[in-house]
C-alpha cells in the first residue's frame, strides 16, 4: 500500500472513531409505540399465563393528568445511600436516587463534563415502578392516595365498582424494597377480575454520558442464562445490511408462566423485581398471611446471639459477602447441580418437622 492509501484508511479510521464516540454520547432516539413500557410482567388471568413483556397496549393504561400529582420523597434510614421518589400517578416508585454514585465522572481531557448530580433508576420513565395496568376497570383516572407509614409508603386507590387497590412499600438495607400490592373487594358483590399487567421498571440512562445503547431488559426462569433484550432489538433500521428488508419490533415478549425474576438496566445499574415465592409458600402452608420483611444489619448481632449464636461476627460477613457480592459461586453458578425440589415441598418439610 502506498502512502496516499495509508493516509486514507488513517483519516478514514479515525473518523469512524470520532462518530462512534458521539453516536455512544447521543444514542438516536427510537420510535417507541403510545403508552409503551419496557418491561412489564403480566399476571395470569383466565387463559393467559404470565409473561415477560417489554409493551403494553396503547390503551393499557390512561393516567388522568389534569389531577395534581403528588409526590413523596423517602430516603432509607437504614441505608442512607438511597433516596426514592413515590408519584400519586400510578402509585408507585417513580424514581431512585443513588447518592454516593455520581452521575458522570470527569474524564481526564474533558474536567468540566463533570456534574454534580447522582446516578438514577427510572427517571423520565413514562409509567412508575409497580405500576398495575391493562383493563381501565384496574386503572380508572390512575391518581392513587399516598401515605407515609413506618418504613416505607403506602399507596391506596378506590375504584366504582368497590375494587381497592392497595400498596405497600417498605425500604430495607442493602437496595432493597419489600413490595405488596393486594387487590381487595369492598363492594357487596363478586367482581371478575382481568389479566393486569405489572410494571417492573423502565430502561433510562442514569445520566448524560451514559451509553445509551447499554439500556436494555432481562428476565430469567431461574435455571437457564438470563435472557437479554437490548436496544438494538428495536432498532428503527427498516433494512439489514442495507439489503434485507425487515421490519421494526416495538414488542418484546417471553416467559410462560415461568418468570422467576426480571430487571431493566443502563450501562452500570439494574432495576430488579422478583416475586416473594418464599412468603407465598408460607402464607400456603400455614394458612396465614406471612409478609417476608428486611432485618435491619445493625440489628442482627442481638437477634443472633437471642437464637443461640455465641459467635456472630462470621456469619454476619458470609451474608454480606452475599449482599455485597463479594462471594458468590465460580463460574457465575455454571456448574451447579439444581435439584427440582419446590419452594412448597422444602416449607412443608420444614412446618411438619
């Protein structure tokens, strides 16, 4: 190669460079459907087992937005790195706040890209966390009543025909949240309820320079690899390749019945929600209710030594080290045996015994 072509392919590779820096900075914006949520979990009705979804209906839900919207804003005493945001709009977490993580980290050449907000979860999402959607009969203006209670926020809304819906929110340690939602009758009258659709969270960037190509959502059945919907699966792109015709997705959808978890996440946070199996499997087997609640760390040595651990000190850092994530299987849990025992069958084995 002579050199008028080392010099064309230099130019030419250092453009393309240049370009992919500033597409990675400013992600082109995608076409999303009406009253689209990345990731909800529809609970099943009749005939409709539960999925995984990343759309909902352009009807699913209608939030009456000449209604004052109430916020709250809570941070964890138990862990004051966090700080969240309750909207009356859906009621649910609107927003999370991760103070001791900065929203962008000056890079070398550039000091005054440097801001001095912190890192989010959810913001500018279209629709709250534990926002439950679909018929209007389950949403009606989606303006609910928040309330203040020890540890956490409760959320209630009436509906015409005598359905309340009613959330609990409690903040634990460790980024964690302990969510109810119940759904109870007050009218005189059996009332059918239909399929709702359970919004985990919403895929935002966390702040200015985060790569929003990153953004994405996950789900898992709890024995497989978790699967991965990215961004690039709703690509605008009506050709592959330039050649390939094809046409744009707006909907992701997966699972049957079997999601055990689903999350959404930016470039270096996750939104997660998991369902409480452990508790349900309780409330069955008792017959009462059983809430499953977060035991605050500073809390623990008492509560070991009173159930007869003269030693607490070790066992108080193996759960850490799990919380933390500085323990954990090799191989990401690869080459674990699983055996195909249920939640149930331990609980009613532990009960009987």
């Amino acid at each position: 190669m002579d050199r008028t072509g080392i010099i064309v392919v230099t130019l030419c590779s250092i453009l393309l460079g240049v370009w992919f820096i500033y597409e990675t900075k400013h992600p082109p914006q995608q076409i999303q459907p009406p009253a689209a949520s990345p990731v909800t979990a529809t609970q099943p009705g009749a005939n409709n087992p539960a999925t995984a979804s990343t759309a909902t209906s352009a009807a699913a839900y209608i939030f009456n937005t000449n209604a004052l919207e109430e916020l709250l804003v809570v941070t964890n005493v138990n862990w004051p790195h966090e700080r969240y945001t309750f909207t009356s709009r859906g009621g649910g977490l609107k927003s999370v706040e991760l103070t001791n993580y900065p929203e962008t980290v000056s890079l070398r050449w550039k000091k005054e890209m440097a801001t001095n907000g912190v890192a989010t979860l959810n913001t500018h999402a279209p629709v709250p966390v534990l926002a439950v959607l679909g018929d209007p009969r389950l949403v009606g203006d989606g303006n609910f009543t928040l309330t203040t209670i020890t540890g956490g926020v409760l959320a209630e809304k009436l509906l015409p025909d005598g359905l309340r819906l009613v959330k609990e929110f409690h903040l634990g340690s460790n980024y964690l949240v302990n969510a109810s939602v119940r759904l109870e009758n007050g009218s005189d009258k059996p009332l059918a309820l239909p399929a709702q659709e359970w919004v985990v969270g919403t895929a935002t960037p966390m702040g200015p320079d985060d790569n929003g190509m990153t953004l994405g959502a996950m789900w898992s059945d709890g024995t497989n690899s978790a699967q991965d919907c990215v961004l690039s699966y709703f690509s605008t792109n009506t050709t592959t390749l330039f050649v390939i015709p094809r046409t744009p997705k707006t909907e992701y959808r997966a699972g049957n019945g079997n999601v055990v978890w689903a999350a959404v996440r930016n470039q270096f946070f996750a939104l997660i929600a998991s369902p409480n199996d452990l508790a349900a499997a309780f409330a069955k087997i008792l017959g009462t209710p059983v809430r499953a609640e977060t035991v605050p760390r500073e809390t623990w040595e008492d509560l070991f030594r009173s159930q007869g651990t003269k030693y607490p000190g070790p066992r108080m850092r193996m759960l850490d080290g799990f919380n933390e994530g500085w323990i954990d299987f090799s191989g990401g849990g690869a080459n674990a045996i699983k055996g195909t025992i249920s939640v149930e069958e331990v609980v009613a084995s532990l009960v009987q015994g």
